[in-house]
C-alpha cells in the first residue's frame, strides 16, 4: 500500500514515509492510493467471532490495519497494536453501552479519557518504532483544541529521541483539559498556550509545516488528524462497533451519530463505510455545535469561513476544518488538480461552494445538525434523568443530532467521545449535581505545571522550536 498527496504533488510513499511526512510537501493531505473493500468471506468471518465473542478489538485492528500498512513486519504491527492497546482501562477498549434505543460507543478509555487516546497511542509507538529503526530524531509540533494536545503528550512523554510542542489556545479549553497538558512535566514536553483560537493555531502549524526547509532541518513530525495514521486507527472502532451492533441485534445497516469539528473522526467514518462496502455502515450523522461550518456544508453545499463561538464543547469550536480536504478529494472524482485549485481559492476567498449534483453525492453520505447550547444542555440533562447515564456535551451533540436524524428501524450508533468529568462545569450545571472525578484526573489541581503564553505568531512559535528542539 502506497500514499499519494490530495494535490497530487508527491511521488506515492509507503506507510512509514507517510507518518513521518504528516503533511504532504505539496501543502495536500496523504491518502491511499487507493482504498480497500474487505471481501465478504473476511465479513463473515469477523462477524462469526464476534457472534462468538472471540474477536478482541487488538485483533481487529491488527487485521485492518495490515491492508495498509505494509512496509513494517506482521509481527513487529500486532505488538505495536497490543501495546498501543494495553493503556485502556476496559478490557473491550472501545465499549459499546445501550442507553434508551441507542448504542454509546465509549471511546475515552484511554489514559486522557478521550477519543483522541485511541489513535495517539498507538501514533506515539509507532513514531518510536520507526526512530529506534532508523537511528532518527523527531520533533512533534501539533495544535489541540483540547483533548489532541493531552492525548498526544501522554503518547510520547518520555520516548527517546522524540519532543512535543502543542499549541492551544489560552483559556479556551476546559480547565480539566489544560491542566492534563500542562501538568506532564517530562523534559521532552512543550506547552504553549496562544494568545488566539484553535483555528490560529492550526494556521500556525500549517504554516510551519509548508516551510520544508525548516520541517527538514528540526525534524518537523505532526500529531493532528493531519497525520494519515490518526485516520487509520479511527477507522477501526467504526468496523468494531459495527460488527458489535450486526451480531447482536442481526441488523446489517447501522447509521453513526458523530459530533466533528475538524472533520477527522467522521473522515474515518467515510474510510468504514467504504471498507465494509454496499450499505453496511448506512450513513453519518454529522454533528456540530454552534460554529456549523461543516453543518452548512452538508445542508447547503455552503463552505465559508465564520467566527468562532466559544461553546460547552470547545474541542468542537472550529472554523477550518483540516481533514475537509480528503473528503473534497473523493467528491471531486480523485482528481488533485481540481483539489489544489479549490483549496487555493478557498485561501482566498475564504468560501467553497456545490452544485446540485455535488450536494447529492454529499447528502448520500451524511446528514448533519446544528446542536446549540441550549439543546447540548438539555440533552445531557434529558438522558441522566431518563437512563442516569452522563453524556459529555460533545457526546450530547451527537445524540442530540441522532435522535432528529435518525431513521425509525436502523440502529444508531453514537460515538461518545470524552468522559463527562472533563467538562464537569458544564455537565453539573444541566444534571445539577456534582461528578467524582477518576483517579486520571483527581490530583491534577494540586500538580505543579508548566506553560508558556505567547502571540498567536508564526515566527514566534518557529523561534520557540528552534530555542527548545532536539
């Protein structure tokens, strides 16, 4: 399996080129050259095990991921797999849990309680993997609109040969969030809080990243949804909840609720339904808060540029949605030229919009929902008093979005994407009592914690890197 650029500028690369590229150097996004469907005797076969109970989520991923990664040795992939996997609390890893006529599949059991866990650490020994291999150097520079900068500190805190520098913005994630990346004191750890928001500081890492010989020179390697490995791990928990839900239930059409932002999680989604083929993974429910950018992509074929609303879901309070590009990649037939050409006219103009066809093969898709605050508070609210089961508010704007959306008879399944106590303000002042907080997060106040504020400035966090890389 071999990596091509959504622009087209690249030569294809094997898989360890690729996560060690992140960005493409033609300033695209790397995708396969092309994406598998898993034969229908494979399907049976999961699907049989699982009706069984003796399909663990380590083997599934070992056996999904192998289709594209090839150039590291079986053997070396599954103990990658299983040590990625042996840092979750819960022996499934990525639970599913029946509240009311949903299906909750519990992705934040991992050591930040997030969804983000499940792709950043097996990305942080993958990263080791190939260092110890080659001899190499990295320097990690990633931007988080919360739970990616924790998820991905905790990934390589203390891995040889590797440094982190995360960017977020100050004061606009949750204070349980800034204290996870703050408090990681490891000499290889670098917090800098900007003075702007999320979509600032993904501007800035972006641009760092175009400027290849600076990426060359520090060993520039990235940890957002940028990074086609991210993508990869995803795409499993979305084939594993499926197999759950079909073996149980003996549907074989299951529709995902998924609250996005930056687009990356529901992209992952589109990889599964292309894997499973035909109408298995049936469509997405994309859900967005208040900044509905990707909303009014799908409802109205409108890709513009807003302002940022600060929410109760802040890791979803997005303008830019930098996994948006390998979607357009599909819409546009696999054609990069005409990918290169729109992403230019969208740094211009700030807008990209879909003719009525466009839109049809969109909306064949997904469907999506604008969640206000509002509506995220009373859903948290409704589903603690009638299953005493605590969503999230990013979880809460999937269901909420699931339940307009849904169709009478297929299942839904609705990625929950963060344990409640993370967002505890939020989630106490619509249930109106108190959380106890997990062990992960009891201690955090109390831990000293190190930071630096500074100008949301590309040249800024450049001279950083330079005064901080190894």
């Amino acid at each position: 399996m071999r990596f091509i650029s959504t622009r087209g500028g690249i030569a294809p690369i094997q898989f360890k080129e690729a996560v060690l590229m992140g960005l493409a150097t033609d300033g695209g996004l790397l995708l396969p050259e092309s994406l598998p469907v898993l034969p229908e005797t494979t399907l049976a076969g999961w699907l049989a095990m699982a009706k069984a109970k003796q399909l663990s989520y380590q083997q599934l991923a070992f056996e999904i991921m192998r289709l594209f990664i090839t150039d590291i040795p079986a053997d070396e992939l599954r103990r990658l797999v299983d040590r990625s996997y042996a840092t979750f609390a819960h022996p499934a890893i990525t639970p599913l849990v029946a509240v009311a006529d949903l299906h909750i599949l519990e992705l934040f059991h991992g050591p930040t309680l997030a969804f983000k866990d499940v792709a950043l650490q097996f990305l942080g020994n993958v990263f080791e993997y190939i260092l110890k291999e080659s001899g190499g150097r990295m320097n990690i520079l990633g931007a988080t609109s919360g739970d990616t900068g924790s998820a991905a500190i905790y990934g390589v805190r203390g891995k040889e040969g590797i440094s982190i520098f995360i960017l977020h913005p100050h004061k606009r994630v949750s204070p349980i969030q800034e204290l996870q990346m703050t408090t990681v004191l490891d000499d290889n750890v670098f917090n800098l809080a900007i003075r702007g928001t999320f979509d600032d500081g993904q501007t800035i890492v972006k641009q760092i990243f175009n400027d290849i010989a600076f990426k060359d020179a520090y060993q520039l390697g990235a940890i957002n949804s940028i990074n086609w490995a991210r993508i990869l791990a995803q795409v499993v928990y979305y084939v594993y909840a499926w197999l759950q839900v079909a073996a149980t239930t003996g549907a074989t059409e299951v529709d995902f609720a998924v609250p996005t932002g930056n687009f990356g999680d529901i992209f992952a989604g589109f990889v599964a339904k292309r894997l499973l083929a035909g109408n298995r993974l049936r469509t997405l429910i994309l859900a967005t808060n208040e900044n509905d950018l990707l909303t009014r992509f799908v409802n109205q074929g409108d890709y513009s540029l807003g302002t940022v609303v600060p929410t109760t879901s802040p890791s979803m309070d997005i303008q830019v949605a930098s996994n948006f590009e390998r979607f357009l990649y599909y819409l546009y037939n696999e054609d990069p030229q005409r990918v290169s050409q729109a992403m230019a006219d969208f740094a211009k103009s700030g807008r990209l919009t879909f003719d009525a066809a466009e839109q049809e093969k969109i909306r064949a898709v997904f469907v999506a929902k604008r969640v206000s605050q509002l509506e995220t508070e009373e859903t948290i609210r409704a589903v603690d008093a009638s299953c005493r089961y605590v969503l999230d508010p990013h979880t809460a704007v999937g269901v909420n979005a699931a339940q307009a959306l849904r169709t009478p008879g297929v299942p839904v399944v609705c990625l929950a994407t963060a344990h409640p106590a993370k967002f505890g303000s939020a989630v106490e002042a619509a249930i109106g009592r108190s959380l106890a907080l997990p062990a992960a997060l009891a201690d955090l106040a109390g831990r000293p914690s190190r930071c630096e504020i500074v100008a949301a400035d590309t040249a800024i966090v450049k001279n950083f890197v330079v005064g901080h890389a190894r």
